[in-house]
C-alpha cells in the first residue's frame, strides 16, 4: 500500500492467502488515517485463493446484500452475503487483467454488478469454478469441479471473464506495477530492475518499457482525480 498524492490510496493485492483480510484491513485503515479520499485496489495477475477472504474483502466496499453464488449441476445454490464492517461510499477504482482470476473476480464482479466502482485495466482470466480433491490411494488425486461461480446479477464468471468498465491494453512483456516489473523479485531495488530489463529487452526497448512506465495505474490516478472534483 502507498498514497499517491495527498489524496489517494494504492492497496494491492497478490493474492487470497488465509487471513489476509486482517492485512489488507490494516492497509486500508492506515491510508484512510493518512488523509486517502479514493481507493485503487489493484487486481491485476492475482490468481485468487479463499472464498472466504473474497466475500470478507468484497465486504469492505460493498454496503449490503450478496457478494457470490455458487451452483452445482443439479441446480443447488449457495449464496454468501457480505459480512463485517463497511468503509464507506468512496470513490472506488479496481484494476484487473488478463492474470485476475477465480476470488479476484469475485471481488471486481461485485463491484461491477452494485456499480459501486471502475473496473479498469483488461478483461479477466474466468476462472468461476468450485473444485474439490478426491485423494486416491496411491498418494494421488483428482481435481472435480462441482460447481460454478455467479455475480451478484447471477453472471457466470467461468469461461468469460468480467469485462472492466474503461480498457487500458498492456502488450508489453513486461508488465509494470507501482514502477516495478512484477516478474522479476519484488525485493529487488527500481535500479536493479532496470537494469534486468536492459539485459533481457536491449539499451534501446528497455527505455521505451522503463519510461512508459505502469499506463493502467496512471490512467486509474487519471479517472480518480475525476471522481474527486466531483
């Protein structure tokens, strides 16, 4: 998480590990306390995890009713319904790509169907299906699917992805976040990155990546401004 600005909060997830919603509650928390009037919730290449953690993440930005379903082949439908605490009507920005996928699209379809934010970025992986492992005797097992994720609205998310509200194309390789490539160690230094790039890419192209820089989150910085005059 970082401002940028005075006025908005950054708030990037990589992906749905058991608790991270304490983290990224604390995150939120801490750029609220530092003056954040917006949020942009980044998505972009996280692969999902917990459907759990997606219905109490989803559950901080959406005020009342369900956050997923989920049906089986024979018809059988679970619903859950957002849960814990709300923080609040304002204005909201989620990135996703390509790479967002399965609890990742949980939380954006959310979002889209109650019109509660921007989806900005790329069309997601959709990926809205429910499996579980059988384990087999010899130490093996086999994956099932036994049911299919819906949005709020009842969309399946499988097979088609969500759509963002604004298309921004990254055709890069290299795909930046926060000024920093994602596939090279997030421990590296902004230096140091640069000059993996330069090896991988040429002097001559590496400079084209480095100085376009992230085009999704500026254009997400760019329509946040916009919902601020408002």
């Amino acid at each position: 998480s970082k401002m940028i600005g005075k006025d908005v909060g950054y708030l990037r997830l990589t992906q749905f590990g058991e608790d991270v919603y304490k983290d990224l509650r604390k995150e939120l928390e801490g750029l609220m306390k530092k003056g954040a009037k917006g949020i942009i919730f980044d998505l972009r290449s996280n692969p999902g995890g917990s459907l759990g953690q997606a219905v109490k993440i989803s559950s901080m930005f959406i005020p009342e009713g369900r956050v997923v379903s989920t049906k089986g082949k024979n018809g059988d439908e679970e619903v859950a319904y957002r849960e814990g605490k709300y923080f609040g009507d304002f204005p909201l920005i989620v990135l996703i790509n390509e790479g967002s996928a399965s609890a990742s699209e949980i939380v954006s379809g959310a979002v889209k169907d109650y019109k509660r934010g921007l989806l900005i970025g790329e069309k997601t992986f959709g990926k809205g299906s429910v499996q579980t492992l059988l384990p087999l005797p010899d130490g093996d097992g086999i994956k099932i699917t036994i049911a299919k994720y819906y949005t709020p609205s009842g969309v399946s998310i499988h097979g088609t992805g969500i759509e963002p509200d604004i298309l921004v194309e990254e055709k890069d390789d290299f795909l930046f976040f926060n000024g920093f490539v994602t596939n090279i160690n997030e421990d590296e230094t902004k230096e140091n990155r640069n000059e993996i790039i330069k090896e991988v890419k040429g002097e001559e192209e590496a400079q084209k990546i480095i100085s376009k820089g992230d085009i999704q989150l500026d254009r997400a910085v760019e329509e946040m401004e916009k919902l601020l005059k408002k």
